[in-house]
C-alpha cells in the first residue's frame, strides 16, 4: 500500500517548475537609487506635456545624482516618466519600449496610446518591477492622452495627473492654473512651475526640470537647471 497523503507530500513537478522574481529586496533600502520625484502629465488639444524633476536620492536621505532624466521616450509619439527605484524604473522602460518596437515590426504600424497603457498596466502588475509609478502621455488618432500606472497596475486617464514624493505640492498649482483650452506652451510653463512648486518643499524632489512636449510630429525632451524662463 502506498504511503502517500495528498497535500502533505510535494509535487512531483515541482522540480521543473520555476518563479518570476517579485522585485522586493530586504535590507538594502539604503543603497538602492530613488528617484524620489515630482512627475507631471498635462494633456492638451495640441498635444502633452511631461515634467519631471531631476534628483535620485539613496534611501531618501542622500542625493545621489541631480541630472537624472526621469522622461524617456518609448514610442515614436509616446514618453514614460521614471518614477521610484531606478533599476525597476529603467527595466519597466526597456521592456516597453522593446514591446512597442516588436508590435511596430510585426503590424507595420504604431501601437496605440491606450494598448500601449494597457501593456504598462499589465507589467507593473505581473512583473518584476519594484516601486514604480510612472506617467504615461502620449498622441495618437483619438487625439493627446495621460495616464498614471500604480504599482499594482492601475491604468487611470486623466486630463493632468501627478505621481511621486511632491504630487500634493504640484497639485496644489495645477488645481488653480488647469483649464481646458490650455495651448501646448502654456501646459508646459504650468508643469514647470508645479515642479518648482515641489522641489521648494520636498526632499526627494530637486535640482531643475526636464520637460517633454509630445505631439504627433514626436517627442522633445530637454532639461533645465533653472525655472527661470517658466516664472
């Protein structure tokens, strides 16, 4: 007679079976690069506007670098912000755009902006990718669009929207300047002024402003140091 109890004995098959990493890490919150943040998405009839700020911090309590650029492009008319550990951050942003560029070989056409938001939201929730918050604006056929992506893979539009350590101090500008017939300048003076709204309080925040203005024609990135030309 056999001797075997189910559910007390392993599976047989559980030597061949494996597990995706889960992206947590005890003990080193202190050496693993933040980026802290104030991240911004305004969306316009002309197009979208991102703005981030530009520190990385260790463990929140040291700044580790003040050039970080928290916006990178990941479609030809689309850009994600880098919001929370740096590696999970780049990783998300890699996989991504690697998605976008392997759906464009295939279908000989673009992915659009919501399918693209979709795939994020799937990611963050099914993939190795620790802390991450990120911003999603981009322009397609339906016209400009921004999305936030929680770390459990939450896909919200809205009009603006705000994540990171400075988002109540941004949204405290935004809520009075927001309208909604903005131009693509105005948004872009609005967003910079929000940041510096942040970085004036909020440690994780600092040290200048990289903007992005998305339209159907592509995407410009460029950092600033000083908010100066936006006051």
């Amino acid at each position: 007679m056999s001797n075997w109890t189910q559910g007390t004995d392993p599976s047989p098959y559980e030597p061949e079976l494996g597990s995706l990493p889960n992206g947590s890490q005890t003990g080193d919150e202190d050496t693993v690069n933040k980026t802290g943040t104030t991240t911004i998405g305004i969306a316009t009839d002309e197009g979208v506007v991102i703005a981030t700020d530009m520190r990385a911090s260790l463990g929140g309590r040291f700044v580790s670098n003040k050039n970080v650029q928290k916006v990178e492009q990941i479609h030809p008319t689309g850009a994600l912000t880098l919001v929370g550990s740096v590696g999970g951050a780049q990783s998300f942003i890699r996989t991504l755009r690697s998605e976008v560029d392997l759906y464009e070989a295939r279908r000989g056409e673009s992915m659009d902006i919501e399918a693209l938001a979709t795939l994020a939201g799937n990611f963050a929730r099914g993939g190795p990718f620790r802390a991450i918050n990120p911003i999603l604006g981009g322009v397609d056929d339906e016209g400009s669009h921004v999305y936030s992506i929680d770390p459990a893979g939450g896909v919200m539009e809205d009009d603006y929207t705000v994540t990171g350590s400075g988002m109540q101090l941004a949204y405290g500008l935004l809520e009075q300047e927001y309208d909604d017939d903005l131009s693509l300048e105005d948004a872009t003076s609005i967003a910079a002024r929000a940041i510096k709204s942040a970085v004036e309080r909020d440690t994780g925040s600092g040290n200048g402003v990289f903007l992005a203005e998305i339209t159907d024609e592509g995407v410009e990135i460029e950092g600033h140091e000083a908010f100066d030309a936006f006051l």
